[in-house]
C-alpha cells in the first residue's frame, strides 16, 4: 500500500522599472507559497496520487481520467478520490497547434462549482494548456473538490483537431475519506 504526502512550492517574481523625471520607479511583485502536504485525510492533507505520462496521442481525442474506480497508483491498487486537492497538467509538446483542453466530463464532469468547492464554473468550461514544450496548468484547494461516482468523477483531457502525436503528464493528488 503506498502512502502519499506532497509539497507545492511556488515561487513568482515579477520587477517592474518605470522611468518618471529622470529617477527609476522599481516595483517588486513577487507570490510566494510553499505548502506541505503531510499523509491524512484533512484539509491540507493528502494520501492518494495518481501520475501518468500520455505519449503520441492523436488529433480530436478525448482521454478520460475516471477518479473514482478507474485509476490505479504504482502500487496497482484502485483509486477512488473523494476530494481532488491539486491537478497539474504540464503539455510537452512543441508543435503549437498541440494546445491540450482540460475540464470536466460533458455529463459526469469533475469539478464543476457545487457548494462552493469547483475548479470550473460549469461543464462546458475548460483550460487550454498550450503547446510550446513547457506550458502548464496547475489547479490547487486545500480544502479539496470532491467527487461523485457516476455523476461528478470524470475529467477530460481533449486535444486539439489539427494536431498529432500529443504528449502530456498528469499528477492528481486528492483524498479518499
């Protein structure tokens, strides 16, 4: 049986110069966090993961991560997420028309905002994960987003019509309760 625990540490620095009467402005932005993610089944807490790498996925296909009884972890134990705590999607291909769409399921979607927990609005929301070699989406709660079998369990990862050979990884950390 695995045991899982993670960390985000994110850090993004933006400086900006501005040019007013001969002195320089400097502006400094800068979001920092760095979480820990011990083992459990509290909020900030994880203790399932599921990670894979999709390679030479073709044009208009639509790949589904079923989060409840479909997924296995390295261990090839079935994963059943409850609550969904991060998804992180990173697109690895270079070719730009390889932008990879990620949402919920049109029928049974994930995440959809239902009593103040979601990553989307509604079903037919999604994000566009572009395609350069190193473009990423990364969706975090610490409270977690839960799921439903059968109804609110499954998210897609869709490619786009003109593309080829797709690659992608994918990590979704989350609980089961």
């Amino acid at each position: 049986m695995s045991t899982v625990s993670g960390s985000i540490n994110l850090s993004l620095i933006a400086t900006e110069i501005a040019q007013s009467g001969g002195a320089a402005l400097v502006a400094k932005y800068n979001f920092a966090e760095l979480l820990d993610l011990p083992n459990g089944v509290s909020d900030n807490q994880i203790n399932k993961a599921y990670y894979t790498k999709v390679t030479g996925v073709a044009a208009s296909t639509i790949t589904q991560y079923d989060l409840v009884g479909t997924l296995t972890d390295k261990d090839g134990a079935l994963i059943n997420f409850d609550e969904v705590v991060l998804i992180a999607v990173r697109n690895l291909s270079s070719t730009l028309a390889n932008a990879l769409s990620v949402g919920p399921h049109a029928t049974n979607g994930f995440g959809i905002l239902a009593a103040s927990k979601g990553f989307w609005n509604a079903a037919a929301d999604k994000n566009i994960v572009n395609a350069d070699g190193d473009s990423w989406m990364v969706l975090f709660s610490k409270s977690g987003v839960p799921t439903t079998a059968g109804t609110a369990d499954i998210l897609d990862v869709t490619t786009q019509a003109a593309t080829s050979l797709n690659t992608w990884e994918i990590l979704i950390l989350g609980r089961d309760n």
